[in-house]
C-alpha cells in the first residue's frame, strides 16, 4: 500500500465561451483559437481580465459594460499526464461556482448547485495512465436562479436580484449596496486529484478544561484502512513538541481521548496570549504513513452569557472566555474582493492584522459573502480575534423546498465540519437581517403566525440540528438581529442583538446620538466615508474628478426602495456638521471626518455601558464593516487598496485596553474611563478646557481607581462659558505618563472659524513633535506609518508619534478649516 498523494490541479487551465447547446466532448473539440489562458482557482472575469479580453470592471462604469460576461456560457478545460495511477484515485473540486457540470475524459462526473459544497468524485475507473481531459462547464447564474424562481416564486428581499434567493452562490455578487453586480463564476476553490489507499476524511477534536488540565477527545473518519493498520493521534505544543499521543486499531471511526497537564489557555486579544497545539492524525501501516491530517486548536472554554442587568429590563448578551467576561469590539467582514481568487492568504493575513492594530477582538463573516478561505481563521486564531460566523443568508425571504433544505444542508455540514477546530470560531449565527425583513413584510413579529415565515425551517430547525450534531460545544444563534421569545421583535434593544440603523438609515438621527440606540449586543452601525483620495481618483475618468460627477456617484451604492440616496445621506451629515469645500480632496476629507467622529463617539458611548459585573448593559459593538471589496464609497474602515481611513484610527483609540471620553454638557463636562484589562488601575485624570484662541479657561485633576473589566463615569463642573470650547482628558499614570486621551468641542463645527492654528511639526528621533499655538481639529498626515493619526491638538507640550518604517521626507497635512499642504520634516531642532 501506498502513501496518498495530493496533487494541485492549478496550472495549465483554459477557458472558452461555450455556445448553447453545445456539452461535453463538443465543448472540448471548440477549436484552439477560442481558447484563453486560464488558472484555478479562478473566475471567467477573471480569466478574461488577465488576457486583456475585458477592462477592469472596477474603473468608472465598467461595471454596467460588463453584464455580458456573467450572462454567458463558459468552458474551462485542463489536460494533464496521470502517470502511474494509486488503488484510489479521486478527483477532489473544493468549490465549483456555482450550476457547473463536470466531463473526465468524455464522461460526466457530478452536477453542482451549490458553490459552498466541496465534492470528491472516485475517478479510478475513468483516469487513464497518460494523458487525460478534466472539462468543466460553468451556467449563467441569474438565468438559472430566474428559471427555478418562476417555480417557486418571486420574494421580498433587499439588494440585488430577487432570483439570488434561490440560488446557492455568494449573495454580494448580485450586487449591494456596498457592492457591484459581477456575477462571476467558475473553480474559485482549489481541485486536486487525491492518489490514496487510506485516507482521513474528517478530523474532530472537542476539548474540556479541569483547572489547568485540558481533556481532547479526538475522532478520525478513515476510508480504506485495512485490518491490522493502526490510527495514531498525537498532539503538539505550540512550539512542536509532543505532549499527548495515543495509537488505536484502524476502523470507520478511529477515537482517542488525550490528556494535556498545565494546559496554555488561548484567549482573544488583550486578554493574554493565543497558543495554539497542532493535532495530527495518520494511518499506519506498520511503520509507513499511508494518510495524513493536521489541524490547529486552542484549549479555551466560551460562553454567551444571557442574565439580568441590573436595574434595568432584558438581559445582558456578552461573551465569556476561560470564566473571563469581556467587551467585544469589532467589525463585519465582508469578502475582499469580488474577485474572490484575488484575495492571498498573505491578504488575509494584512485585513486580519490591521483589525487586531485597531485594537478588536472580534470579527463577524457577514452572511451575504462566503465561508472565508482557510487563511482568515488561521489569522484569527492567531491574532486572538473570534469570529462570529454567520451561515450564508442575507436580507432575503428565503424558500424552504424540499430541494433548498438539502442543499443548505450538505452545505452547512460541510462548513461546520471545516471550521470547528478553529479557537477564534465564536458562535454559528442563521442569517443576516431575514427577520427584520420578515417583519417588515407581515411574515414575523408580535402576533403572527411563526409558520408564515418559512425559513424558520433553516434557522431554528436544519441549522441547529446541523451544528448540535457536528459542533455541540458552540453556541447557535438563529439570526442577526434577533430577539428570541415569542411576540418579539428583532429591534428590542434589552435583549440578545441589534442592527443599530438609526443613525444613517431609518431617520438619520444625528451621529452624536449613538448613545440613544445602544443596545445589548449592538452587532451593526456605521457610517459612510469615500476611500482614499489616491483610490477614488484611480477609477474615475479625469473629467470625472469631482464630488457630484456621475462616477463617483456610481461608486456609492448605497440606496433606499426610491433608488441611490447614499450621496445625499452624505451631503445631509456633511451639512449638519462642517463648511465643505468645491474640491474632491475636500470632500473625501469632510467625509471620513465625519465617518471618523461617528465611530468615536460611537465606540465610546457603546463601550462606557460596559459596566461592573451584573451591569453589562452593552456587551460588544461590531461596526458595518472593516473593509471593501472594490473601489467605493462605504462604511469601511479600510479601503479595497488597504488604506486605513481615520475612522479606523478613532475606532483604534476608543477600543484601546484602557479608553477614556469626554462630553460637554450644561455648566459640566461628563467623563468615561473604560478599562478593559484584567488589573485595576489607579489613574488620574487631567481635564483642561480651551477657547479657541488658545487661552486655558478651566483645568481640574482627579483621582480614579478602576476596576478590571469596567467602565466608570463621573462629572466634572464647568464655569458657563460664552463661546466655543475644547475639552482635553487625559489618563495619567502615577508617573504622570499619558494612557489615553479624547477631546470634546462645542458643534457643530460648521458654525466656527478653526483655521487660523499655527501647526508646528518637527523631528525627534523617530518621533514626529506636533504643536499649535490654538486647537485644532482632525490633524491627518499622509505619507508615512504613524502610531496615531487623525489627532486633536491643543496648546501646550507637543503631542509625540512614533514613525514606523522609513522617515518621510515630506508629508501631507491636513486639517479642519486648514488648507492641505504638503511639508518637508527637519531634524529636531532644524
């Protein structure tokens, strides 16, 4: 017997529009001419873009142009030498998107519906020694969605074609509101050919904590294993070290149970370490290794904890690690392109790592996308980020057929099984807003009939069932929003999660009056910027370089029941809050200016409701979203080039490990420090009040002792002053050490002059000096790495950050009411 082999079959691909009619040995005898070069995992598009057969279908309105693409027929073929063939021979299609059939050498193999389901398909009769023909054939999405959908029906949903509904494929590609219409299709997951004599279908590993000792009980499906071969398990500490092993006689099912003594606990970020142990299974045949599979786990117990909060109504809806509770901050995540083969585990690992320097500890995978490639877990699990895993359905009604229910169910098995052994993996959620949906349709809601809304048959019975079965250890949550109980509604603010729409949707409630909508577990909010002024501007036309041109417009998708309203949603928050001026560069200026105030005091409203224990009003705050899949006008904070926006850097100082906030209120400034460590601190806090002119009205210093894991709130007295003030609080440590700082202004801005700052920047070592003579607001300096951004100054000692990398030798400033220049930094001292 022999060991098993795993072969990509990634390179020498073509691709071909395939007539109508045409299948099979046909469609392989198209003759050369019509044939593209092509790889897999891949898209036609994208096929098509690499052989400057199309324009970038990000650039201006391309999108529109390119429909045509996602309406045809395509043909992908690959010929390739089998050589010497194994006992078993398989051929492995991790995801075919999404109607595709599949032809070996002239026989069909398997017909798909679903691009979330893998398929393995035994090819051993079929495989020839030399050369064979792999030949895929890819339908046009929407033309088959429509045709079940005059079947079933058309449904309520929002975004995109109501045909999405029935079709098994990533919901964003019909488009969003965030998002353009490219239908793409083709292998976008990796095929393999699987040689094998034994192999290791599934890999589980459930674990228990007693104290410091950690309990596995690991389980290996086998296929092939003959009498007489073993099944040995072995665990790895995170430096590779053996610590646990057992071998049992290979079977069916091969179990073990594996015991780990001064077990390292994973956690999430800022709570303390993420070690993560290695298990490997194999199959042994005396002492050769026929099969193989690893997988990487931390030992970690988690918890939702639902109780009373104190003097108030509901209940908390917060996490729980290793017996520690802890504020969730975070974002939505969304696919990172609409390209999906685009998207590099090394990219994974850059969108991963810029939430954790945000200071996040929780990501949640939307439920219009995918279940993310292998990459993003594994930059979780290893940057302590938890991962609120929707299943994938969003803002749609839903059909509970027969067929679809046996579709979503080879789906969400196969999901389930490929995601459990991740630390970061958080909790399975049903869908996206489909309940708010509901009952926005009479379909749900207090007194109607639970049996109108159909899909309840997904989200409270097949996905449960699914996730009790496979992953019983997790929580299951049927949606997001949702409240549970009968005669309920998803928007209840006291009990389990809430989209919180207010502000920019629903009645465009003032940004500053975040603290109005809070709710337990407030799992969505935003609001809208442009990306930066170098991404916009890379995909609009030169005549098309200003704020109301057509292009621009056309890459903000955003929309209401009467059509694309997101720039006048933008233009009423720019109104209600600055004095913008003519230029693009103003204008994506004012915008993530606001989008940046929003999210801070956002954040800071949310956080400061995480209070002692027992009086966890607001258990976590997860903003709409972190990232982009193509050039647009969105609520990211990241652009679809990478570029951190300044809300991100806001979003970064409010979920710091220790926060403070500050408010003006009549004749008082009311103050938050939010301590999210796992120690008390004992602080001060340094108030001082500014005109602004620069002169120093008011300064008060306080003590304060906070408890670990809290967040306090107490007033200061302020005289009544007669004009505009700026309020700077500072967390100093015994030493006097800066910890954290937030400032607080009169608004809105638009009624003042804050223009005439003189900003001095210099060198200090790899420190830039930032000083002003008056306040001022929104500093953004571009064209180096800074440790913070986005800064408020006021007179006194010079504010220091840090530069990471090279130094600029120039940099571009920016702030309210200050013209953009561009600087040459000196040395200290020049």
């Amino acid at each position: 017997m022999t060991p098993e082999r795993l072969i990509d079959l990634h390179d020498g691909w073509q691709l071909a529009e395939a007539p109508e009619g045409l299948a099979g040995p046909a469609l392989a005898g198209l003759p050369d001419a019509a044939w593209l070069p092509a790889r897999v995992p891949g898209t036609a598009h994208g096929a098509l873009l690499a052989a400057g057969r199309i324009p970038d279908p990000f650039y201006g309105r391309n999108e529109a142009e390119l429909r045509w693409v996602g309406e045809r027929r395509w043909a992908w073929r690959l010929r390739f030498d089998a050589g010497e063939l194994a006992a078993h021979e398989d051929l492995v299609f991790e995801g075919l998107d999404t109607y595709c059939t599949a032809w070996l050498n002239g026989e069909r193999l398997l017909d798909t519906d679903n691009m979330f389901v893998p398929h393995r398909v035994d090819v051993r009769e079929r495989l020839r020694p030399g050369c064979n023909e792999l030949l895929l054939c890819f339908e046009p999405a929407l033309a088959r969605a429509r045709a079940v959908e005059a079947v079933h029906g058309k449904r309520a949903l929002w975004n995109g074609d109501s045909a999405r509904l029935h079709v098994r494929k990533a919901q964003y590609h019909f488009g969003w509101d965030w998002g353009p219409e490219l239908i793409v299709g083709g292998p976008w997951r990796a095929v393999r050919r699987h040689a094998w004599s034994a192999r290791i279908d599934e890999l589980q590993c459930r674990s228990s904590l007693d104290g410091p000792r950690a309990t596995l009980q690991v389980a290996a499906e086998l296929a092939g294993a003959g009498a007489g071969q073993r099944c040995s398990f072995e665990l790895l500490d995170p430096e590779g070290r053996c610590v646990a092993e057992a071998v049992v006689p290979a079977s069916a099912v091969a179990r073990a149970t594996l015991s780990v003594a001064g077990a390292r606990l994973w956690w999430p970020r800022g709570l303390g370490g993420q070690p993560l142990y290695t298990l490997v299974a194999r199959v042994l045949d005396g002492e050769r290794v026929l099969a193989e599979s690893r997988c990487r786990t931390g030992l970690r117990t988690l918890r939702l904890v639902q109780e009373p909060v104190e003097g108030e109504a509901g209940s908390s809806f917060h996490f729980e690690v290793n017996g520690q509770a802890f504020f969730a901050g975070g974002a939505n995540w969304i696919p990172d392109d609409n390209l999906l083969e685009r998207i590099a585990p090394a990219r994974y690992r850059e969108r991963v790592a810029q939430a954790a320097a945000a200071n996040m500890n929780m990501l949640r995978v939307w439920g219009g996308g995918v279940y993310e490639h292998e990459a993003f877990y594994e930059a979780c699990d290893e940057q302590g980020l938890l991962v609120w895993q929707d299943f994938m359905f969003a803002c749609g009604i839903y059909p509970a057929n027969a067929e679809f229910l046996a579709s979503v169910r080879a789906e969400a098995e196969a999901a389930v099984k490929r995601l459990r052994h991740h630390a970061c993996l958080a909790l399975w959620c049903g869908n996206n807003e489909d309940y708010m949906l509901a009952e926005s349709v009479g379909l749900a809601g207090p007194g109607v009939q639970a049996e109108r809304f159909e899909a309840r048959a997904i989200y409270e019975g097949l996905l449960p069932e699914v996730c009790a079965a496979l992953d019983p250890d997790r929580v299951y949550w049927p949606g997001s929003p949702f409240t549970p109980g009968a005669d309920t509604k998803s928007s209840d603010a006291t009990v389990g999660d809430r989209h919180s729409w207010e502000v920019w949707h629903q009645q465009m409630l003032p940004y500053q009056r975040y603290g109005d909508v809070q709710a337990r577990f407030v799992s969505e909010f935003g609001m809208q910027s442009h990306p930066s002024l170098a991404l916009l501007e890379s995909v609009l036309p030169e005549g098309e370089r200003f704020p109301e041109s057509r292009t621009v417009q056309w890459h903000n998708k955003a929309g209401s029941a009467t059509g694309p309203d997101g720039h006048r949603r933008l233009a009423v928050y720019l109104a209600d809050n600055l004095r913008v001026g003519p230029t693009l560069a103003e204008h994506v200026y004012a915008t993530q200016f606001v989008q940046a105030e929003a999210m801070r005091v956002a954040y800071q409203d949310f956080r400061r409701r995480w209070q002692q224990p027992g009086a966890r009003a607001v258990g976590g705050a997860l903003v709409w979203q972190l990232n982009d899949c193509w050039p647009v006008t969105s609520w990211a904070l990241i652009d679809s080039a990478g570029t951190a926006k300044p809300a991100w850097h806001a979003v970064r100082r409010a979920l710091s490990p220790l926060a403070v906030a500050v408010r003006l209120e009549a004749g008082q400034a009311r103050l938050a420090v939010m301590n999210g460590g796992l120690q008390p601190c004992v602080l001060t806090l340094q108030l001082r009040v500014f005109a602004l002119d620069g002169r120093e009205l008011a300064h008060a210093r306080l003590a304060q002792e906070v408890p670990a894991s809290t967040s306090l709130e107490t007033t200061q007295a302020l005289p009544d002053f007669t004009g505009p003030v700026v309020a700077e609080l500072c967390a100093l440590d015994e030493a006097g050490t800066e910890l954290a700082r937030d400032c607080a202004w009169t608004e809105p801005f638009r009624f003042y002059r804050l223009g005439s700052a003189r900003i001095d920047i210099r060198r200090d070592g790899q420190t830039l000096l930032l000083g002003c003579d008056r306040p001022v607001k929104g500093l953004w300096l571009q064209g180096a790495a800074l440790a913070d951004n986005f800064i408020d100054l006021v007179p006194g000692a010079p504010r220091r950050v840090a530069v990471a990398g090279a130094w600029p030798q120039r940099l571009q400033v920016m702030a309210l009411e200050h013209a953009a220049r561009v600087v040459a930094i000196p040395e200290a001292g020049g």
